[in-house]
C-alpha cells in the first residue's frame, strides 16, 4: 500500500472505531424497537394521486447517478492510461471483458449477434457489481424511515450504522434491467426467426404447450429481478441486524465484506449470465 492510502485507512479506522464506541454507549434501545422499521422505504409522492407510478425512492436515484460517476470515472481513467503496456487498471478491465467476452462467445450461436449481447451482459454486470460493492461494503449514510399511524412518512440520516443504499436493493432498479433483457430477447427472436418463426416458437413442442410457454417466459423477467433483490435486501438486513446486536463494532465490516465483495460480485455475475442465456436461446444460429 502507498503512503497515502495507508493514511487514509488509518483515519477511517480511527473514524469507524470512534462511531462504533459511541454507538455502544448510546444505543440502549431493545432491539425489537431499534428494528422495527427495517423494512420501511423511503418513499416521495410526487404525482396528484397515491398511484405507484407517482413514487420514487430518492435514495434509489440518488445512489443511481453515484453508481454511474465512479464507473465513469475509472472508465476515464483507463482510457486516459491506455497503452499497449497495459496498467493495472486497464489490466484489470481487459481481462474482465475477456472473461465474459468468452461466456457470450461460446452461448450465442449466431456471431452476428454476440457483440451485442457482450455490450447488453457486459454494462448490467459492471452497474450491478459496483452498485453491491458500494451499498454492501462501503460504510454510508443509511435513511432510517419510520411510518405514523397515519401514514407520514419521517426520515433521519444515521452516519456509519449501515452501508450506503445499493440502488440493486430496491426492486424497481432490478425488474426494469429485467424486463429490459426480456424485450430485448423477443426482439432478437423476431429478428432471427421472423414474426412467424417467433410466435411458432411457443406452440413448441405441441400446440397445446401455449400457455405453459408464455407463462415461462413472464416468469422469467420475475425470477430475474427477484433473485437479485432478495439476495441484496437479505442481506442488507442480515448484517444490519447483527451490527445492532454488537453495537456495531468489529464483526460488521467483515459481514460487509462477505455481502459487499462476495455475494454482491456472485449476483452481478449471475444476473449478468442469465441475461446471456435469456438473450442466446432466443436467437437461432
């Protein structure tokens, strides 16, 4: 580690453990009250009725464009270092472009095809990998939301008592990337196959499989949001629950770390990969 960074930890560590101390004095509440809103989302009305499509969760959007700074960010960085002599950082991007670059190469059977489904596969991991590492490794501003008997709706900001909100962790973010690779789906399959060959498709194997095909695949868009909101969002109240048990201190950067860098980076791969097979077995060779 370089000097700075060694600096920079130490003053974290020096931040988190100080936190963590007051935490421990302060937080006297039995658990069933300091947890009961954990499940509570911060929601702003912003349309004439109380119609789902008039909410948005301002954390969602805010950590949103936060996800896409830093990966713009090192984006320009590697491409401002890019040389034939590649540097850590450009090393690091190439061989992960390679890695899935291989995965989309050896599923799609049409070569036409494959850049696309690269760029599709590639852009959903890399957003959905960072958005993890930020909402379940990086210590953060948590909105801590409590709901009166008549509805209103009363946030606080707490620093340090919880990772930064992973926009992955509300299911709106995950169903649109689902719903998003379904449509793009169908759409390579009419471009393959044709509208005919398409709509042939789901009286396969015999006609009266119709309804049982187009039931599999909306359930498909379901099974691939849902996965990774659960996987997300259980975790997230996992180690949230166990940082309040011991206040906070010692255990829960290493739960953060097995859900931030672990966990977080398996569900992008997974969500990345089921888009790859989702896309491949629409198109025709």
């Amino acid at each position: 580690m370089s000097t700075k960074a060694k600096i920079q930890l130490t003053v974290f560590l020096i931040i988190y453990i100080t936190v963590g101390l007051l935490n421990a004095k302060l937080l006297t509440a039995p658990p069933s009250e300091a947890l009961k809103n954990i499940a509570n989302r911060w929601i702003v009305q912003f349309g004439p009725t109380n119609a789902w499509y008039y909410r948005i969760n301002p954390m969602t959007v805010v950590m949103s464009f936060v996800v896409i700074i830093v990966i713009l960010a090192f984006a320009r960085s590697v491409h401002k270092e890019f040389s034939l002599i590649p540097s850590r950082k450009q090393a690091f991007a190439e061989s992960l472009m390679d890695f899935l670059y291989e995965i989309v190469e050896s599923s799609v059977p049409n070569e036409k095809y494959a850049r696309s489904v690269f760029k599709i596969s590639m852009t959903l991991f890399i957003y959905i990998a960072v958005s993890n590492l930020i909402g379940g490794f990086i210590p953060g501003i948590s909105a801590d939301v409590s709901i009166a008997e008549n509805g209103a709706r009363t946030v606080k900001f707490v620093l340090f008592s919880d990772t930064w909100f992973p926009p992955t962790g509300d299911l709106n973010t995950n169903l649109t990337y689902a719903v998003m690779v379904f449509v793009i789906s169908q759409y390579f399959a009419i471009k393959t196959k044709g509208v005919k060959g398409w709509l042939k498709g789901f009286l396969e194997p015999v006609a009266f499989m119709l309804p049982m095909n187009i039931v599999g695949e909306l359930a498909k868009p379901l099974s691939h949001a849902m996965r990774l909101f659960g996987n997300v969002t259980g975790g997230g109240i996992l180690v949230l629950v166990i940082s309040y048990l011991v206040k906070y201190m010692f255990l829960p950067p290493f739960l953060w770390a097995y859900f931030g860098i672990f966990s977080g980076l398996i569900q992008a791969f997974v969500f990345s990969t089921l888009a790859i097979a989702y896309m491949s077995s629409q198109i025709e060779g």
